[in-house]
C-alpha cells in the first residue's frame, strides 16, 4: 500500500486499508474513488467510498455491507493513548515519494 497511498496513515486508517486491500487486491484499491479521495487528503469521503464496495454478481452481499461498514468505521476512529487523550498524529507507513 506503500506504494499508492501518498498520505500519513495513523494505525487505524492502515488496519482499514489492509483489511480492504486484503479483500479486494492492490488494483482495486489503485483505481479506486476511496484512494484517489484519501491522496486529496479527504479523509472523509474516502471512508464513505467504503460503502460502494459490497457487490457481488450485481447484487450487495451482507457480508461485505457488514465488513466494509467495519471497516470504514475503524478508519474514522480516532487513535488514543492509553490515558484516552487522542494522540498525536504519527504516520506508521512512510509518505511515497514522487520520483
């Protein structure tokens, strides 16, 4: 994901990413609205990309509604310290550089 995500990633915005790159493959997010909206850093219409991802043969699978609603929701928690202060924003994969 290194690669294409050109944006700081707090922990849970990755664990959201990893889970839906998992399950739908490195090319789909590549092509993505969620990852073009994620570059743009907008954060919030690319956690309501989430949602567009549940088809199957034409139709919503409730296990995708349910895992892409986990999803996005982990992707828009907050990080915290152990004290419940949020914590400071510190990227766990580094910004891709642009050659």
């Amino acid at each position: 994901m290194s690669s294409v995500v050109l944006v700081s990633l707090n922990d849970n915005e990755f664990g959201a990413l990893t889970s839906f790159t998992f399950n739908l493959g490195i090319g789909n997010l590549r092509s993505s609205t969620l990852l073009k909206m994620l570059n743009a850093n907008n954060r919030a219409g690319a956690a309501d990309q989430f949602g567009r991802w549940v088809m199957a043969d034409g139709k919503p699978l409730p296990g995708l509604v349910k895992r892409r609603a986990a999803e996005r929701d982990l992707f828009l928690t907050p990080v915290v310290t152990p004290a419940g202060a949020p914590a400071s924003f510190t990227p766990i994969i580094p910004v891709a550089q642009s050659a």
